[in-house]
C-alpha cells in the first residue's frame, strides 16, 4: 500500500502545471523525432542535456522520459509511410505496415500502431510500478562483490544487445571505459590519460561525450552521405479503426504487451526481440495468413504493441539497478547523473518522490500521446518533407552551442568536435556508439566497486566469486557473450543442410 500512496503523490506532483509542460514537450519532441528519419530519442535527449542545466531536475527527467515514450510513437509513422525503420525495434512494423499504406490504408495502419502503443505503455507502466520496488529490495542485498558482477553483466549484454556483433559491441565498450577513466585517480591522486592538458583533470563531462558521440557524429555521418528526402507514402482512409480492425488487433495489443514488458524488463532486454517474437506468433494464430506479406494490420498491431511495452521495460533495471539496456536508457542514465542522481537501489529512498513522479508522469505522457499522435497525423507527416542536410546542420549548431553554455571553453568544443569525428568513425566501422556511452557511464562505477571487494578481502580475488549470486551473475556474462555467435553457427549450419 506504501508504494501505492506513494504513486498518488506522484500523480500529484506530475500534474502540476509546471510538469504537465514538460511532459507535453518532451511527447511531441518525442513523436517529432521518432517521425524523422535517423533522429531517434537517444540522440534527442543527448542534444537537450546542456540544455536544461537550469532545469529542477524532476522536471528535466519527465521531459526526456516523454522524448522516450514519444519516440517510440513516432517511429512507426516513418516506418509505414517511408518504409525506412528509424531504429532497428521498427523494422518489424514496416514489413505489414507499409504494404498496408500502399494499398490505401496507411491511416488504419497509424491507428492500430497508435492505439497499440497507448494499451501497451499504459499496462507496461502499470508493471514497472510494481516490478521496480520487487527488484530495489533484492537489489539491497548486493553487496561491493555482487555489484562489480552485476557491472559485467550490464558490459557485456549491452555490448552484445546494440552491437551488431559481439566484437565491435565490446570495441565501444572499452572505447567508452578508456574514457571514462580520464582524469585525476581518487585513490592514488595520478593524472590518467589527460595527455598533459590540465582542462581533463577532473575527467571529460559525459555530456559533452554523449553529445560529440551521438549528435555531432550522426551530423557528420548524414552530411556526409549526401543522403536526400525519400519519397512519403500518401495517408488514405479512415483515422479510425474499424470494427473489424478493432476485432483484430486487441489480441494481438495484449499478446505484444505480455512479449515487450518481461523481455525489455530484463538486463540483456531491449525491444528487438519482442517485437520480432511478436510478429511471428501474430503469423502463426492469424485467421488470415494469406494477408502476411501483403499488409496484416495483425503484424503491425502486435509489434508495436510489444516495442511500446519494451520501453517501459528497459525502465525497470535503468531504475532499480542503475543499468540501461538502450541507447536512449544509457542517454537518460547521463542526464541523472548530470543532475547528481545514480540510479539504483538507493534511488527508491534517497529520492523517493522523484522516481514516482517520473513513473506517474510516464501515464500521463501515454495520454498525451494518443491525443496528439491520432488527430495530427498530418501534421507529422509533413516533418517526412524536410531535408536531411537542413535538419543536421541545425543539429550541429544548436550541440555547439549548448556545449559552450556548459563551461564556456573552447577547449570542451574541441573535446565535442573530437568525439564527434570519434563517433563518425565508430558509425563508418559499424561500432555502436550506445556500448561506448554505457562504458563511460558504468566503468568508473565499476572499477570503484572492484576496488572495494578487494579491499575487503585484503586483496584476495577470490570474493569475486564468493557467493552463488556473483557466479550467477557472472555466468549470465559469460552467456551474453557466447550464446550469439553460437545461435549463428547453429542457424547457418541448418540452413546449409537445408540446401
């Protein structure tokens, strides 16, 4: 009942006109964003970070939670009109849903995405609510031993979850601890890494890396590529759902949701593999398997319904153990930290009123956005038109000069500009610039945790597995690792027995 009454409170500091603003803006940034091609929320929120330094940080969090949500709105407006996924969780919406806008009922499409996404984020938000105290209380348990395991567990999941392989997701992993590391050693007092320029003393602020990395380097990654506006598939029908359509996606809303949440809730979560588990059970129960290929609103609705519900998933271990399993997540982690905060166990009772308001505003938030995504579809639509070079240009100047407001050194703009051309180059090598942010963020956290196991122990490394739930731990690790190039072997080896 505590957490109950604790939620009413929530409720009551999210609809205060101040955070009720803040939760509209960071909604339709979020749906704008996720609109637009190749702009996602984790670069969004990035670009907003030096922004809000002035910002209470209760209001700057309901604001980025909202870009969150919004952005996974958003994306399945592109991904059915252009036919070109924002972020890897939309490509399963793209495959019915685009077939479905050219065959003149792309309107249906958006409603049944839309629709999908408010019951999903709705019943997902209901579960982290109560899913994220459950794992703060085992989570208290955790001692310095257990917390270092739970680092590598978070390593080398999200190396294998954003990477496109293991490999490169650990090269920006170690790229991401190697700079993290930057600055004055706490223990022993030595300069590390700071290549004799005293302005690294105190570290490289993660803003200015989350920044360089995701918005400076896309800008150049797009400018580059010379890329040019893609061609809109035009919005025709009804933008409500009929009852047939109705009848047809509320199973597959539900069936989404039970994928998405447990699955995005999970350390080694994210939204690619519900949705894509999603898509291929919507196949198998269909009543209508002749329509699969040919534009199934089945295989929009159950997709999106299941990307939505990851999202409120991959809130629960950023929440209760200080672990994002996102680009956005590791993004979002950043801005806490901007503001002094550290995710985790602790976060529940040292800023108890925070974290429920944050979690009331994401209902609120799943409101505005079925308000907002339905009747201004058009309007959405519209954003498809600009170019891209126009749009990243802006990008560029508006991460300069939020860069500069943070310290007002040219020395932190060459850091940006840097790490920026870092970030262009881990995008032209196919690295994942997300495992880079989660080492930048967790290595230092990390070594801090290894250093007081030891020191318990006087040394002995032995009280890194110490307990079963360190070995558990870190067999989870070691599976992370493994089991994908193994789940490859094993799929290329049947497919050549099947030829």
């Amino acid at each position: 009942m505590d957490g109950f009454a604790e939620l009413m409170a929530g409720f009551g500091a999210a609809l205060s006109p101040e955070n009720l603003l803040f939760a509209l803006i960071g909604v339709v940034l979020g749906t704008a964003v996720g609109v637009l091609p190749g702009i996602g929320p984790a670069l969004t929120v990035a670009l907003l970070l030096p922004l809000t330094f002035k910002l209470e940080a209760t209001s700057s969090l309901i604001m980025f939670a909202g870009i969150y949500y919004g952005g996974m709105y958003g994306g399945s407006t592109t991904s059915i009109l252009l036919n070109t996924p924002g972020e890897s969780a939309s490509i399963i919406s793209a495959l019915e849903g685009n077939k479905m806008a050219r065959a003149g009922r792309g309107a249906a499409a958006l409603a049944t995405a839309a629709i999908g996404s408010f019951v999903a984020g709705t019943i997902a938000t209901v579960g982290l609510s109560f899913v994220a105290p459950f794992m703060v209380d085992v989570a208290l348990s955790f001692g310095p031993p257990e917390y270092f395991a739970l680092m590598i567990v978070a390593f080398t999941t999200v190396a294998a979850v954003l990477g496109s392989s293991v490999l490169r997701g650990l090269v920006g992993l170690v790229i991401g601890v190697t700079v993290g590391l930057v600055g004055i050693d706490v223990q022993s007092g030595q300069a590390r890494l700071t290549l004799g320029v005293p302005q690294l003393l105190d570290g490289v602020d993660v803003v200015i890396v989350v920044v360089g990395l995701f918005a400076i380097g896309e800008a150049i990654a797009v400018l580059s590529s010379g890329e040019r506006r893609s061609t809109v598939t035009p919005v025709k029908g009804s933008r409500w759902l009929s009852r047939v359509d109705l009848r047809r996606s509320w199973r597959p809303w539900l069936r989404g949701t039970a994928l998405g949440f447990p699955i995005g809730a999970l350390p080694a979560g994210g939204a690619e593999i519900p949705t894509f588990l999603s898509y291929s059970a919507e196949k198998r129960l269909t009543k209508h398997p002749e329509e699969f290929g040919h534009g199934a609103i089945e295989g929009v609705a159950g997709p999106e319904a299941a990307n939505n519900a990851s999202a409120a998933g991959v809130l629960v271990p950023l929440l209760a153990l200080g672990l994002p399993t996102s680009a956005t997540a590791a993004v979002i982690l950043a801005g806490f930290q901007n503001y002094g905060i550290q995710p985790g166990p602790l976060l529940f009772s040292s800023n108890d009123a925070l974290v429920w308001t944050l979690i009331a505003s994401l209902y609120i938030g799943n409101v505005l956005l079925l308000v907002l995504n339905l009747p201004l579809v058009g309007i959405w639509v519209r954003l498809l038109q600009i170019p891209p070079y126009y749009l990243y240009a802006g990008i560029a100047v508006f991460a300069t000069l939020g860069t500069y407001a943070i310290g007002g050194s040219t020395v932190d703009l060459f850091i940006l500009y840097v790490i920026g051309a870092l970030g262009f180059l881990l995008r032209l090598t196919d690295v994942p610039v997300a495992p880079a942010v989660v080492g930048l963020i967790l290595g230092p956290l990390a070594e801090e945790q290894l250093r007081r196991s030891l020191a318990i122990s006087q040394g002995d490394l032995g009280v890194l597995v110490s307990t079963p739930l360190c070995i558990g731990l870190y067999v989870v690790a070691a599976a992370a690792v493994l089991l994908p190039p193994v789940a490859r072997l094993v799929a290329s080896r049947r497919a050549a027995r099947a030829a």
